[in-house]
C-alpha cells in the first residue's frame, strides 16, 4: 500500500517541520530508505546543519540508531545501524536515478 498525503500550506506555516519530524519517526518507526529534496543544494546543507542534526541530538531513540562514526564529510547523507539511509540534497535527476527509496 501506498499512502500519499497532500498539505497544503500558507507561507511560514511549518511544512518543513513535518520532513523534520519524519526524518526523526522513519528510523525508528518505518526503517526504509529516505530522501527527502529541498530548492537547492546549498539550502540542503544549511537545513541539515541548523534543524535535522540538532533535532536527531535531541531525539534519544534516533541518537542510539546513528553509526559511531557520525562525523562523516557528507553531513547530508545518514545511514543508519539499522540500515535506513537518510539522504537530504537539492533537486538534481542525476542524484535520483542512483538510489532506491521509498514512495
């Protein structure tokens, strides 16, 4: 089953938050590969950086799921010790047709 969900917002109302709080339920609730895509790639990296790391500090459950070596390079791509990556990027098709995640 595929369940699609469609929100609709005014500006500054918060539908960020619902990716961030998804990236912090999925790895401990629903493990499966997850991507999740934003205007740029710039932008991708500051979100990374100010909100989805921040809130997994925070989150004791996803804090025990991240590997010992969490101090990667890349701090837009996550795996996992139960083996759920989690990829934050820009719109790019080349970035999309390598990596298998969920619908």
């Amino acid at each position: 089953k595929i369940r699609v969900i469609s929100c609709r917002f005014p500006v500054r109302a918060g539908k960020s938050m619902l990716g961030d709080l998804i990236c912090l339920w999925a790895p401990v609730n629903a493990p499966g590969p997850l991507l999740w895509n934003l205007q740029t790639d710039p932008l991708a990296r500051i979100h990374c950086k100010t909100r989805i790391w921040p809130n997994i500090f925070r989150c004791q459950p996803v804090l025990d799921l991240l590997p010992t070596d969490r101090h990667a390079k890349n701090i837009r791509e996550i795996h996992f010790r139960n083996g759920m990556p989690l990829y934050v990027q820009g719109p790019a098709l080349r970035s999309l047709q390598g990596r298998g995640v969920r619908t």
